[in-house]
C-alpha cells in the first residue's frame, strides 16, 4: 500500500510539472521588456500587445500602447514571440554591425 501511494504521488508531480511547463511554455501572459527597443508588452503565443514604449527609445514614435505586433524579421510569430523577436533583433544588429565595417 505505501509503495502504490508513492507512486501515485510521484506520478501526480510529474503531471503537475509537466502541465506547468506547457503551460508556461504557450501561455506566458505577463509584461516583459522587449529588449533594446523600448518596448514592454504582454506576450501571447502568436502577438505581443504593447503596454509601453519608453521616451527615446527607437520605438518612440513608431509604436504605440495599444498597438499588436504579430512577427518580427518578415516572419509571423508562431509560438515563442519573446525567442522569435529576441532572434529578429540578433539579426538585425549582426547586420548592421556587417555594414559598418
């Protein structure tokens, strides 16, 4: 009997960690700051809604509260909007620092 309920609560752990997981994983649905941007937003799995664009940034001026962003680099989001936006801006300033060479 306590063998079958240390397994039984082994088991529940597992299923609550890996339901945890993918949760976090396509639900994020908190602000973060959205790098060298300016921007800090609230992160869905496919958009990001802008809840701040910091004065000076190279957003100013360009995005708005409010505004929906649904790709980044000529791509639409598909499930990691932080990942595939941090990659964007990885590429876009390895490309930059190509030209000024």
């Amino acid at each position: 009997m306590k063998v079958v309920f240390h397994n039984i609560v082994g088991l529940l752990i597992a299923i609550a960690c890996v339901s945890s997981t993918v949760h976090a994983r396509f639900i994020e649905h908190k602000e973060h700051h959205l790098g060298p941007t300016g921007l800090f937003g609230i992160t869905f799995p496919k958009d990001i809604k802008i809840t701040k664009v910091q004065k000076g940034s190279p957003a100013d001026g360009k995005i708005k509260v409010g505004d929906v962003i649904v790709g980044a680099g000529g791509a639409a989001f598909k499930d990691s909007t932080r990942r595939q936006l941090a990659d964007a801006i990885d590429q876009s300033e390895a490309k930059q620092a190509g030209r000024r060479k």
